[in-house]
C-alpha cells in the first residue's frame, strides 16, 4: 500500500516491517520531534522496539507483533 503524503513524498507499509518513506526532508516522530533525513528512502519503526528510534533497524523481525507468531 502507497499513499502520497504531499508532491515528491511517498509512504509504504512493509508487511510486518518498517514504513518506507521516499522523498522526505524530515520525519516527525510521534512526540512531535523532527528529524532530517540524509537520504532518499528511510525506513522509520512501526514496532516500537528498534534501538534507533525512530528508524528500523530490524527488531521487528525478532519480535513477535501477531499473536499466532507467539510461543
């Protein structure tokens, strides 16, 4: 899935993963907090648990996020 956010910015949600953000300048993380982007595509966290945050850095794929993933 892809949306525009506004002209020249893209967002798409990785299935259990990051968001990948294409053509952004800043991300606003969710205290209101900017951070400048240093290149074109970033991918920022939607898990909660990433170390860098707000960037992935590939937690999800060690943690659990459906609870049929759970033991």
């Amino acid at each position: 899935m892809s949306r525009s956010t506004r002209p020249g910015v893209s967002v798409e949600l990785c299935p259990d993963g990051p968001l990948l953000v294409r053509g952004a300048d800043v991300v606003r993380d969710a205290d209101g907090i900017e951070h400048a982007t240093t290149r074109p595509v970033v991918a920022v966290c939607t898990c909660g648990m990433s170390g860098r945050a707000p960037w992935c850095d590939g937690t999800h794929k060690v943690v659990p996020t459906r609870p049929e993933q759970r033991r």
